[in-house]
C-alpha cells in the first residue's frame, strides 16, 4: 500500500534528478496578509456631511448651468451622524477609516479657522481611536472654500501658500492622533476626466465656471474637482507646490506622521509594438509620479483598466462585465496600477480607493476578493504595500452624477438616512477579520 509519505518522498526525490533540474516551482499561494495590514473603507467630507454650502462644489451644483444631476443638499448627514458611520466600519471587522477634513467648514473666510470645526474633526480622530480604527484623514478631498476658488482656485499662484497655511493650522490642532495623512485626494484628476468624459461635458462645464465667476464677481472661478482643460498645466504646477508645501507644513507639526498623496491611476494596458501607453501615462501621471519621490507612501486609486493601441484606447471586449456608468469591471486592474506605481516611485502603496459602481451587489461580493487575491500575489512578489481602503462606506453624492451611482458597502435611505449593510460588506468583513483570503 503507498501511503501519502511515501508520494511526497518520491516526488522530491523525482524533482531532485536532472530531467527536472532548473524548472521552476510554483509556489502555492498564500492567502493570508501581512500582520498590520491595514483594511478599511472610505467616504469625503462633501459626498457624506451634507449642506457644505461654503464650499466651490456647493456653488457650482447650484449655478446655472450646471453639469451636475443634482445638489449634494444633506447628503448622508454624516456631519451629524459620524458616530454611526463610525460604527458601520468597527462592526465589519476594518482597522481603518479613511475621511477628509473640509477646508471649506475650517476655513470659510480667508485667515479665520473655526475652533469648533476642528473640535468636530478632532472628535471623529478620538472616535476612530476609541474603536480601534487607525485615522486615515485626507486634507483636502477636492473641495475647497468659495474665497479660495473665486481668487481662481490652483491657478492662482499664491494656492500653494494658501494650502499649506490650512494644513498647518490643522495639522496642529489634529495631528496628534491621525495614522496617515494625504495631503491632496486625486490631485491628478483633470488628467484623467479628460480622458473619459466626451468633450460636451468639458464644453459645459466652462459655461458652468463662467457662470460662477460671474456669480461671485470674479476674474476666474475655478473649483477643486472643476477646473478649465486650458488650466491644466498651470494648475497641476501649483497642485504639486501645494502637496510638498503641505507636506513640510503637517511634517513640521508631527515630524513621524506618515504623510502621502492619492493619485488616480487607470491600469494602463498596451497593445502594438507602437501603442501609445507610455506616452499616455506619462500625460496622465508623469509629473506626479517624479513629485511623490521620497513620500511616506502613495495612495493608489484604481477603479478600471484602459488598453491603449497605436492610435487611442481600444474598445471594452464584448463580454466584459461593465459597471453603471459604463466602465469595465476588470478585478486585477488593481494590482496591476498598484505594480506600476510602486514600480515608477519606489515608494510604498497604499490602496486609498477600490470599488465598483453597480446596483448588483454581488458583483462587488465577487470583484473584492478577485482584486485581493491579485493584489496579494503583487505583495509576495515584494511590492510594499500597507493597506487597503474600498470605496466606498455608503452610497453617497458622486459628484456630477449625484445620488444616482452607489458605490457603497451600505445604502442610506436619503429621508431617514438610516443605513443598511449589503451583503459584498460582510465578504469583505470576513477577509479583514481573518487577514486572509
């Protein structure tokens, strides 16, 4: 009778003869995380708070014309209920709550902070630590305050200065208990809208800007997640000033505060020996890409691959599972970007955003641990990377296409703003309890 010793002695003994000398083991693969991984879930100051009415988002979903669906009005009345929300990410079994402080609440007239909106970011810090959630506080989620945007926004050169006065003065009010801090969330972001919004909404959205200047008696209104594609190049000089100024300014608070900045990164793919991505990421990163060198680490926000031939982006394969807003739904995209920047920076990664927007949550039940399970395999391959954050803890304002996308772990009803788990949150809960796939 052979038993099962005697199998496994005779195969080592097989693979030790030279007819399988030199061929390559596979390693089995390991499901489990690293011991301090960090697992959370993400939400925005204006997409959850609700009546940010200081804010240039605020101005402009209320212009006429808008691109936006609809005003962000209460939103999730997370301003009130952060308590809850902080509960909803203990209760999955995360370590991590990422959420942004809002510039506009801290800072509505040029030069006055507000004691009370600190305190109130102050108590969300106490209260991710009182649960034992590590604090990842983004300083700026693209909002920023009516003055800031009326004076022309990143296209003034004085932004910069403006930025890190902001980040100082928060920093010293709050710094003390937070785990990671991004300076910016998507500074990048005008780079990449231009590539997959049509050119009639860019079009539009300069009538939208027009109009708020007029409306607030200015030369040029540009907002933070809005800004003229003529602007770009300007505004992405002084985004990249602000992030090393704010930088220096939170470092000079709280010198061992891990401090980063999130990009948006598609997972870029070639096609043809002539395809044009190379030339595509370097317009759609490069310069951030040389300005986060020698960060604490890199946010990585990843929501979907583009595959570039010699002429343009290819076309979505017929048979791709394709999210509501048209976007394919592609798990390993993640890991990929997540290679690349890595690779690009050198620079430690941490997964800021991951999510998909469909009203069929088993879609994201299955697309979770697919992207785990490719981001792991990037991870034993010796890419650095501390933790992920999915997008998002609850449905919430997406922006120009308001409450109509859900990218949530939880729906909020929008009259009672009672919150309700889907079933993808207890997948992903299960993986984080056991730091394992």
């Amino acid at each position: 009778m052979i038993n099962r010793r005697s199998v496994l002695a005779g195969a080592a003994a097989l693979a030790a003869t030279p007819a399988f000398a030199g061929k390559p083991v596979l390693k089995p693969f390991n499901p489990e995380f690293p011991k301090g991984f960090l697992w959370g879930a993400a939400t925005a100051g204006h997409q959850i708070e609700g009546n940010n009415s200081n804010a240039d988002s605020w101005a402009l979903e209320n212009i006429k014309p808008s691109i936006y669906a609809e005003p962000s009005r209460d939103a999730c009345n997370s301003f009130e209920l952060w308590a809850t929300d902080l509960d909803l990410v203990k209760a999955m079994g995360l370590t991590a709550y990422r959420f942004s402080l809002e510039w506009p609440r801290i800072e509505p007239e040029e030069g006055q902070f507000s004691i009370a909106m600190l305190d109130h970011y102050k108590a969300i810090i106490e209260g991710c630590r009182a649960r034992g959630l590590t604090p990842v506080v983004t300083f700026n989620h693209y909002t920023t305050p009516r003055w800031f945007a009326a004076k022309g926004g990143w296209t003034n050169p004085q932004s910069p200065t403006c930025f890190a006065r902001f980040c100082e003065r928060a920093a010293k009010h709050l710094a003390a208990q937070i785990g990671y801090a991004t300076t910016l969330n998507e500074p990048n972001i005008m780079n990449i809208l231009k590539v997959v919004l049509p050119p009639q909404v860019m079009a539009a959205q300069r009538a939208m800007l027009e109009a708020a200047a007029r409306a607030h008696g200015s030369a040029k209104f540009s907002a933070g997640n809005a800004i003229d594609m003529d602007d770009i190049n300007t505004t992405t000089k002084n985004l990249i000033a602000g992030h090393k100024a704010a930088r220096g300014a939170i470092k000079s608070v709280r010198p061992d505060l891990p401090v980063g900045v999130s990009l948006s990164m598609f997972d870029d793919q070639a096609v043809g020996k002539n395809s044009i991505r190379d030339g595509m990421r370097g317009l759609l990163y490069g310069p951030w890409l040389d300005a986060v060198r020698g960060d604490d680490f890199l946010g990585v926000q990843n929501y979907e691959r583009q595959v570039w031939g010699e002429t343009g982006k290819l076309p979505i394969p017929a048979h791709a599972t394709l999210s509501v807003t048209g976007a394919e739904i592609y798990p390993a995209s993640l890991a990929n970007s997540v290679r690349y920047a890595h690779q690009a920076t050198g620079c430690p990664i941490m997964v800021t955003e991951h999510g998909v927007a469909v009203e069929d949550d088993s879609i994201r039940a299955r697309t979770i641990p697919a992207a785990l399970h490719d981001l792991k395999l990037v991870m034993d391959d010796g890419v650095p990377v501390l933790g992920y954050v999915h997008w998002s803890l609850l449905d919430n304002f997406e922006w120009i296409f308001g409450y109509r996308i859900h990218y949530g772990l939880h729906s909020v009803d929008p009259v009672t703003f009672a919150r309700k788990a889907k079933p993808s949150a207890a997948v992903y809960g299960r993986i984080a309890q056991a730091n394992s796939l």
